[in-house]
C-alpha cells in the first residue's frame, strides 16, 4: 500500500465493536454506488456473524477511520455456501472458504486496497485449514476481476446465481 503524507495505515482483523464503522461505511458507499446489481448489500445480522462464528472481516485503518473492509467467510452447509455452481461435493463443503463482499472508500479507490484485503483473507482460509477458495464479480465489475485475478483465482464459470444476478464463479485451490 502507497503511503501518503502523514497517513497511518493499518490492515487488521475487525472486532465486533467495530461494526458501527462497518455499517457506516457500507452505507455511504451502497448509496452512491452507480451499479447497485455489481453489489449485494449485507445486513447487519450477516455482518456480525463475522467477527468469529462465520468468518472474519478484515479492514483497513487510516489512523481511526476505517477505509475499507472486506469479508471471508466459511459457510459450511448454509444455504449461502456457492460450492454448488463448482464441481465440490457436499462432503467437502465445510472445506469452502469464500472472499465476501468488499468495499473500499471512494477517497482511498485505486490503492489496490482490495487486493491486499484479499491477499489476507486467502492467507487466513490456508492457515485455518479451507482447500477451496471461491469468490463471485459481476462481469463488468472489471477492478474486482483483477484483483481476484491478481490472487491467483481464475473464473470457473458464468453463471446465474441464486439472487438472479450473473456473476463470473472465481476459484482457486488451497491445496
Ligand atoms: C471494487 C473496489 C473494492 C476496488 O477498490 P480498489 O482496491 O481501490 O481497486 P484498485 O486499487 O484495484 O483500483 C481499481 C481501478 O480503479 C481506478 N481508480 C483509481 N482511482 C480511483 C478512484 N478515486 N475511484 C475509483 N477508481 C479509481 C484504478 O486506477 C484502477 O483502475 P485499473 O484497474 O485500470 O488500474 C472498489 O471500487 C469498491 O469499493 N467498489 C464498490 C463496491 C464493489 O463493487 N465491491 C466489489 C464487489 S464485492
């Protein structure tokens, strides 16, 4: 990550009493984002079952201001869990680790932010024991392509996922 003049960044694991600052942030960037189907919002109950029981929720600080998050989860046999649109059986699905939603601030786009965010989050799911990393980007969403790209994960398929909305299906294996 570039410094700039008297920035202090910090990437780390979120904690649950960070979630008003993930809210807010969501909030700010979900309302000004010109394609709203590239995204899918989360709500608040989701988000809080990140911070141990389903997953993490990794950020960046600009001294106390949260600039960016970004969400792994491990979705085990919920209904969530998009293994089904890859060719992993069902014994295998608490083996799923998935890159979730990511946002980064408008003031702070073009940092590749999120790459590093999900540089993390895949060094998170290997060291915690996941074989398979899955991911979803809408087709045209061409910064979050790269940047899963830039990771190492290569699209699986195009598809139709269960909210209707066509995504590219990411992968890459742990193994
Ligand atoms: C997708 C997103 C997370 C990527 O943020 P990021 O880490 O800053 O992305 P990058 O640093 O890789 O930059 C992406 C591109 O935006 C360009 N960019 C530069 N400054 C920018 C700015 N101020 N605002 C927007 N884009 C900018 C970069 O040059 C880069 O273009 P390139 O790929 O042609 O080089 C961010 O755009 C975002 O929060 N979007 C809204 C939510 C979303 O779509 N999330 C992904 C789906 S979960």
């Amino acid at each position: 990550m570039n410094l700039k003049d008297r920035e202090r960044l910090f990437l780390v694991i979120l904690q649950p009493s960070d979630l008003p600052k993930v809210l807010d942030l969501l909030d700010f960037v979900y309302w000004r984002l010109e394609h709203k189907d590239w995204f899918f919002k989360d709500d608040e109950d989701f988000l809080s079952r990140h911070f141990e029981a389903r997953g993490r929720i990794f950020g960046i600080f600009n001294e106390d201001r949260l600039t960016a998050y970004a969400v792994l989860s491990f979705p085990g046999s919920d209904h969530d869990n998009i293994a089904q649109h890859y060719d992993i059986s069902q014994e295998e699905y608490h083996e799923v680790a998935m890159l979730d939603s990511c946002i980064v601030h408008p003031d702070y786009r073009g940092r590749s932010f999120q790459y590093h965010l999900s540089l993390q989050r895949e060094l998170c799911a290997k060291e915690s024991g996941y074989t398979h990393l899955l991911s979803t980007a809408h087709p045209d969403n061409a910064a979050s392509v790269n940047n899963l790209s830039k990771i190492g994960m290569k699209i699986y398929r195009t598809g139709i996922k269960k909210d209707n909305k066509i995504r590219h299906f990411m992968y890459k294996s742990l193994k």
